[in-house]
C-alpha cells in the first residue's frame, strides 16, 4: 500500500473496515492447527480443531515463523512473545480436552528440561528410548511407559494415547505434585450494606443476581455470606432451622471468624440449607434499610480480612467482595486522598497508583496465596467519589480475582453488567491454587511477563497465582539465548498445575509447534497484528503503572522500528518518498495512534485515578479477542440499515451483518443511528437529527429512554409488536453477543444526543483528534516522516 510522498489520501488509508463473510456453517470456519501459517484472527467466529499442536484459544505468538538467529530478531524489531489464555473456553463445536491418569507415576517427562510427553517426542531403540522435542534430551522410556514402535517411528499405541496426538491434555497430578491435600473451592460473597450500597441500588442488586444464579450452580459447590456496614455480620447455616442465624462480629480492628466454618460455608443445593439460603437472600436486602442518617462506617477491610480466614481454614476459594464507599474504619481503613484529577504531572498520577495500608493488604494477599484464597472486587461508587482502586485491587491483582469498576452506579444503566459480570464470575469454570511454567525450546528464553499479576521474583516463566479465569491472560516476551541451529521448528509448552471446582488437582499441558526462518521477510509476512498490539498495549500499561512517563513516545518508537526494518530489508527497491507498509502490520500506526488516545493512557483533568488505574488493569490483563475491537471500535450504521442487514443467512440463527465504517465523526451522519461496538460494551448512539417520527415508525415509542426499554428486554421476548425494521437492529445486535461467546457479555446502552454520555461515545472515536493527540492521518504522515528520518 503506497502513496505519492506529497500527501497521504484519508480514503485510501489502512482501516479494519467493511462487509464480513458470513459464517458458511454453524461455528464458523473449521482450521486444524497443523495446517495454517498464521492461525484466524482472535475476533474471528471458527472451530478450532487440535491436531497435535495447541489450539490458538490456548496460545498465539506473535510471529508465526521464528527468527533462527538473535541478529535476525534483532533486526525485525517485532517482539517475540507468547500470549497464553490457558483456560479459554471451547464452544460446543471443539473436541473437549481429555483427561488421562497415569496414578502415582505420574505423565513421562523429560529428565532434563521436565518437558511432558506430547506429540512432538521422538522414540527410538525400538521404543526404549525417546529424545525431548524442548532440549534434545535423550531420555530413556520408564518400563511402565514403554511401547514398541513402527517402521516410521511411531509409537504402536499412538491410537490409544491421547497426549500422543493432542497438543492440549490434562494430566490427573500424582499427590507429590502439591505440599497439601486440595480442598474444595468456597466462594464468599462479602456485600456492603451501608446506606450508601443499599440506597443506590446496588446492595439489592447483587442479592437478586445471587438469588437466580442457584439454579445455575453446579454440584459440588459450597458458599458463605457476609454482610458489613460499620460491623461484620456473618450467616450460618444448620440443617432444621427455617432460616439462617445472623452472627454480629463488633470487633473491627482485631476481627475473627465467630464459630466453626462448617456452619458458615455450606452447599445451597442440598436440602437441608435450600430453603435457609433463599429466603436470606430474598430477606437481606430489606433488613438493611437504614435511614440517610444512619452510620456511614464501612469496615471493608475487617469484613475482606475475616473472609479470607475462613476460606483459607476451609480449603480455599474466592472471595468475592462488593463495595459501594471507602473503607474508612477498622482495620485497613483508607483516607480519602483528595482525588487529585491526574495532572499533567505523571508523578502525582504515579503516587495515586501507590496503594494505602500496604502492609495490610500485601499481609493479606501473601496469606491468601499461601491458602489458595482468590479475591475479586466490585466497585460502585456514588458519581465523582473516591474509592482507592489503587488499594482496593491490591489483593486482587497479586491473588487473580477480577476487579470490576462501575464509577456512579445506576441500576437502570449498569444492573446488566454487574448482573452479567457476577454471573460469569460465579459460575465459569475457574481453577485454583495454580502453579504454570512455559518451557521453550533451546536457543529461546523468558525474559519478561505481562500479565495483572507479577511472576516469580528469579524466574519470570513461572508464577503462583490463587486463582486463574477463563478470560485470564498472559504475555510471555521471549528472547533468542543463542542460535536455533540444524532446527525446523521450535516449541513451546505451558504447564499449569491447578485444582478444578470439584477439588481434583489436575496439570494442564499446552504444546505449540512454530517453523523456524532465517528470512526477514517471512517473520514480516508471518506477523499477526492483534498479538503485537496485545503485546505494546501491555507493556504500554505496565510502565504507566510503575510511573513512566515515556511510554507514549516507546509505542511510536516501537512502530517506527519495526516499519524502518520492512522499509530497510524487505522493500528497498521501492521509491524513496512512499510510504510502505508490510500487508501484516499495515494496521500498526492506525493502533498505536488508537492507544495512546485510550482513556488508560489519558493524563488530564477529565480522568480520574480510579477510573485511569481500572482501566490501566483491565488493558494489563486484555484477552486477545477483545484486543482489535477495544482499540478500533466496530461502527455499524442502525438506521438507515443496509440491504439484508439483520435478515437470516440461513445458517442456524445468524443474520447478515451490515458493514462497518471508518471509527472517525465525519463519517457519523447526524440524522442516523450507529451501533458502537468496543468489545466491552454496545451503544446505540441516537444522532442529533433523528426525529420523534422516525424513532415511532422504527421502534414505536418516541423517545430514546423507551428505545433503551425495548432493546434492554431478553432475545425470547423481544418481537411483539415491532417494525421489520426494529427486528433487524436487535438481530444485529444478538448476532454481535452471540459472536462473542468465550468473551465477558456486552450490555448495551442508548445514547442520546446532548446526553453526557455522548463525550465517553465521542472519546472512543479514535481516528479523530482526542485530548491532544494527532488524528490517524496527520499521526500516519508523522510516523511515515520518522521512517524516513532513520532512513537517511
């Protein structure tokens, strides 16, 4: 793609824009993953099928043909990075993961590397010996293990062995694996029930959410609940009793747990509790009525610190803590730190990112990883109040619970989120108590991880964590040690050692197979670009979160480096004055222009610390599926809609999507309606001249709060009394959820113009100039001038 140097036409600029394929069968396009060069996009509707190498749910690298030598890497400048989401949800279309029990001996392993048996193992000597595909090792087959082998080399069992063929296995751990005897996880929900929490909404939210997740919940799981105002109030449980017993601890500054953890955590499906913990979460949220006047107090800390006792005498699990104000009393009060806006100044950013009652809360979370304890946070301050994220993440972040930020709580406009979000939390399947290494091949190394949580202090491929998500993700940044001499292929393995939620200690075991290249061009040509902007967003957030102030200019340095080497090596013929970009990066300054707009990255008096920090998070720990879309917002024009927009493709329920547009406002006519999809969220963004007639003939109702109404009822009950028109938009906007489905769900909100929603709508419009950085074109002209200026 090439210009004339004069000037740079904004038509003709990369975008991600246009028509998608529709899917040709249910699940989408089917890739086995020995047969393709780069694997689908992350954003990408397919099946996924494991051929003998791990799936691209499980593990990406961000070049799909490594460089045989470091001065090759060095060139390049692409980082070579691993992203693992190893717990990644498969759709009902992919082969589930088999389990195999070898009993107290154990999965064969490499003597040297501790590499485990997968397809890439060579055997030889008749079966007796068999050489590591990680280091060469050769290595002598245990006697229990051995197998003879035919003329090709192949084990004669090789039919029978599922980790002979599957690059994805889960191995049953023998007992030595773990110091201690795995438990069962609990998970304690811990509400705040001052007036505040109670007043906004949110106390009586959350126990309705609770209430309709028992039917969802899965035998054998075991809960507690604890309520907090300026006090701890506890729950137990004993079979006859019609409802539970409230156990009031006062002690705020030395709490404890009051009687014996059988009592307080216990299974709500069976029985003899059923009947108790219905009625006390359809009771609570009326007996904590307090009046306006009533004590503001909020002991969050006593309340997270006798959570995570109970728990960790108990077996582990999660602790799921919702709050609404400050903790201000009690042990692991926090003060109000007069939220400065983030000023231009980094350094007072930087100090706000520093969290109060440190010994406390680093006390708190050594303890929780030494028992096997998760803690996850849902916040809901009132509009413009100050909750510490900084603080209240700490444990979180260090123990691999989610952090869920929703700044001025309105049942109305966030109810389906946090519904959504506690939803997943509860019921997904996580593990805990988890142990993971990646292993690779000779010649490459671990030099860094990225991730929310931080890796061993000496050995940065391997980390502890209490608990780890389906959504949970990692960045391995890799490094050449020495050559890959006389290699086709290099390997990686992840291997993480983890209890499922029914107590069972398991050791999952992902093996990703990659051909080796000595050519600049085909790392260029193999690049994948949603992995390289995971990868810059990331690192981009961590040294904002340690206070660097010069993470903006080592993005554009980053993109600068890599495109002045394609320019340098693999295009020189070309005319000095045109810009050129390899077909795999030609995104890459349209991104890296996106993400230093991002409110994570923004310092300014529209930001405040806790909003900047919560986002700063959310970006360290970025699925790879939500990558593209966070950074170059989906616009779809709603009204008026395309020819076969919202009409069935005839392929089980799926429509045709209409196509998207440029992500910048003089695209956005201000007599139409646009879907504004960032992954996150879906907003319905009502222009300033769509008129009270056209919203009655599309919708029936006249205004955009009865619009919001309409669109914010369950899929089954939305078709009476519609327009054909109206059917087609939510169609649409199923299709997009139904699209996502390993992803966290997207609520959806109208936006009207002239509401003060419209500058968060506004802000995420990336190709515009936003708070002082350059628009895509002018940014694209500077990035092509900087080449340039390396060149001479």
């Amino acid at each position: 793609r090439s210009t004339g140097s004069s000037r740079i036409d904004p038509e003709q600029v990369p975008r991600p824009v246009g028509q998608a394929e529709p899917v040709r069968e249910e699940g989408g396009r089917r890739y086995e993953t020995t047969k393709y060069h780069v694997p689908p996009a992350a954003t990408q509707v397919a099946t996924i099928l494991d051929r003998g190498s791990a799936s691209c749910e499980f593990m990406r690298c961000t070049v799909n043909q490594v460089p045989a030598y470091p001065s090759t890497a060095n060139t390049a400048h692409v980082p070579i990075a691993v992203i693992c989401q190893p717990f990644a949800e498969l759709t009902e279309f992919e082969e589930p993961i088999p389990v195999v029990d070898f009993g107290e001996m154990g999965p064969m392993r490499c003597t040297r590397c501790k590499a485990y048996v997968n397809p890439h193992f060579t055997w030889h000597s008749q079966g007796r010996e068999a050489t590591c595909n990680l280091c060469t090792q050769r290595i002598e087959v245990p006697e229990e293990y051995f197998c003879g082998i035919d003329d090709k080399g192949r084990r004669r069992d090789y039919m029978e062995r599922p980790e002979l063929q599957r690059g994805t296995i889960d191995y049953v751990a023998p007992s030595d694996y773990s110091d201690v005897a795995p438990g069962m996880p609990t998970i304690a929900f811990v509400v705040e029930a001052t007036h505040q929490s109670a007043e906004s909404g949110f106390f009586p939210q959350v126990f309705w959410t609770l209430r309709g997740l028992l039917n969802f919940m899965e035998s054998p799981v075991r809960i507690a609940v604890i309520t907090f105002d300026h006090a701890l109030h506890l729950y137990s449980f004993y079979p006859g009793l019609a409802e539970a017993r409230m156990i009031t601890v006062t002690d705020i500054e030395e709490p404890f747990v009051p009687c014996s953890p059988a009592a307080l955590c216990i299974d709500p499906l069976d029985r003899a509790f059923r009947g108790q913990v219905e009625a006390l979460l359809r009771d609570l949220p009326g007996n904590f009525q307090a009046p306006a006047t009533a004590n503001a107090q909020s002991a969050g800390g006593a309340a997270l610190k006798v959570a995570c006792d109970l728990l960790g005498s108990n077996g582990g699990g999660h602790v799921i803590m919702f709050q609404a104000s400050l903790q201000n009393t009690g042990i692991g009060a926090l003060r109000f730190r007069d939220d400065i806006r983030l000023s231009q100044r980094t350094e007072d950013g930087a100090a706000l990112f520093q969290p109060q009652q440190a010994p406390f809360f680093e006390a708190v979370a050594t303890d929780c990883l030494q028992r096997g304890v998760a803690v996850s946070v849902f916040l809901a301050p009132a509009v413009g109040v100050y909750i510490d994220v900084a603080s209240l993440s700490t444990v979180p972040r260090r123990t691999g619970g989610e952090i869920s930020y929703m700044p001025g709580y309105d049942p109305c406009v966030d109810g389906e989120r946090l519904h959504y979000d506690i939803s997943r939390t509860v019921v997904q399947r996580a593990v805990y108590s988890c142990v993971l290494k990646l292993r690779c091949s000779k010649g490459l190394t671990v030099e860094s991880m990225l991730a929310t949580w931080e890796p061993e202090v000496i050995d940065p491929s391997t980390f502890h964590v209490s608990r780890l998500s389906v959504d949970a993700t990692c960045d391995f940044i890799l490094v050449h040690s020495e050559r890959i001499e006389g290699q086709k292929y290099v390997y990686m393995q992840v291997a993480c050692l983890h209890t499922d939620r029914s107590g069972q200690r398991l050791i999952r075991v992902h093996t990703m197979q990659l051909p080796v290249t000595s050519s600049l061009s085909n790392i260029f040509r193999y690049t994948e670009i949603d992995s390289v902007t995971n990868v810059l967003i990331k690192q981009a957030a961590a040294a904002a979160l340690s206070g660097q102030g010069t993470f903006k200019d080592k993005l554009s340095k980053s993109c600068v480096d890599m495109l002045h080497a394609y320019r340098a090596h693999c295009a020189s013929m070309t005319n000095a004055g045109q810009l050129i970009l390899p077909e795999s990066l030609k995104l890459l300054p349209l991104y890296v222009s996106s993400i230093r707009k991002m409110a994570a990255f923004r310092s300014g008096s529209d930001i405040r610390a806790d909003e900047r920090l919560s986002a700063l998070i959310r970006v360290l720990g970025l699925q790879l599926a939500l990558t593209a879309p966070l950074v170059y917002p989906r616009i779809y024009t709603m009204m008026p809609l395309p020819e076969r927009a919202g009409q069935s493709t005839e392929v089980g329920d799926n429509v045709h999507m209409p196509p998207t547009i440029a992500c910048s406002s003089d695209k956005l006519a201000i007599d139409r309606i646009y879907l504004v999809d960032n992954g996150v969220s879906l907003k319905l963004y009502i222009r300033e001249e769509v008129t009270a007639e056209q919203l009655l003939q599309t919708f029936g109702v006249a205004t955009p709060a009865e619009v919001a109404e309409i669109v914010a009822r369950p899929e089954d009950e939305q078709v009476q009394e519609l327009s054909e028109e109206a059917v087609r938009i939510l169609a649409i906007i199923w299709q997009i959820r139904r699209e996502r489905t390993r992803v966290p769900w997207q609520p959806l909100a109208v936006v009207a113009a002239g509401s003060p929603d419209v500058a968060k709508v506004l802000a995420t419009i990336c190709e515009d100039r936003v708070a002082g950085e350059m628009n895509y074109v002018d940014f694209l002209c500077h990035i092509h001038k900087l080449v340039q200026n390396k060149q001479e």
